[in-house]
C-alpha cells in the first residue's frame, strides 16, 4: 500500500481545476469547481478574481442571468480597484438585450483606464451603436 496522501481543499486548488475543466470545454465541472472555489476564497481579491472567471463560464453555457447575478454580489464600491468587473457585466448584460446598461458599463470601463479588455470593450460599444439610441 501507498502512503495516503492528504490533501487540503483551498480556493486555488477548486479555481485550478475548474480553469483546467473549462479551458477542456467540460463547463458543468468548471462551474461546480469555481462554486467550490468562491465559498473558499480568504481575500476580497481572489474571490472577485474567482467570481469573474464563474461569470465567462456561465456566459459560455449561456446563462447569462446566472452570470450577472454572480457578478452582482461584487458591491459596486470594488469597481475603481477592480474595473473589469464592469466589462464583464456590459457583456453580460449584452446577451440578454439590456443595452442601455451594457453601453453605460462598457463606457464607465473604458474611462477607468483599465486596458485589459479595452479592445473588447471598444468593439462591444461600437455594435451597442449600431443597434441603439445615439442619445445613450
């Protein structure tokens, strides 16, 4: 017999394993392991980290309510320190036809200063236009 190896479940090891699930497109592993990893998180930090990763996973099964509700529990004052979280939300918010407030996230992101996703940002505000009020 071997020896038991004991090993002790921590946020990075449930997000490891769900990026590894998604990146293999097996969705319903990733979200239960970044659910997992979420509950485990001990820093405001990885679990808004953790909480946008579960928010691109449910938008790629196409649960985009879920998505946003998830990046809801983010309080808004974590927007200046963690811009992102406002891009994911406009593309969110996209998919399920809210455009005014997808255009006004999308915009608050992009005057953040943040260039993460700056080019997605961009091209996500120019197809907000063609298809909405130019009085956003």
């Amino acid at each position: 017999m071997g020896d038991l190896v004991t090993i002790r479940p921590t946020c990075e090891f449930y997000f490891d394993r769900g990026m590894q699930a998604f990146e293999r497109f097996q969705y319903t592993k990733a979200l239960n392991c970044l659910q997992q990893a979420k509950t485990l998180a001990k820093t405001k930090d990885d679990y808004i980290f953790v909480i946008c990763q579960l928010a691109i996973c449910l938008e790629s099964v196409g649960q985009y309510q879920n998505a946003v509700a998830a990046l809801e529990e983010i309080p808004v004052a974590n927007y200046q320190s963690h811009p992102e979280i406002q891009y994911f939300l406009a593309t969110a918010y996209a998919f399920l036809d809210q455009m005014q407030a997808s255009f006004q996230l999308a915009t608050a992101y992009l005057q953040s200063g943040d260039l993460d996703f700056a080019t997605e940002a961009t091209d996500l505000l120019q197809e907000l236009k063609k298809t909405s009020p130019s009085n956003w």
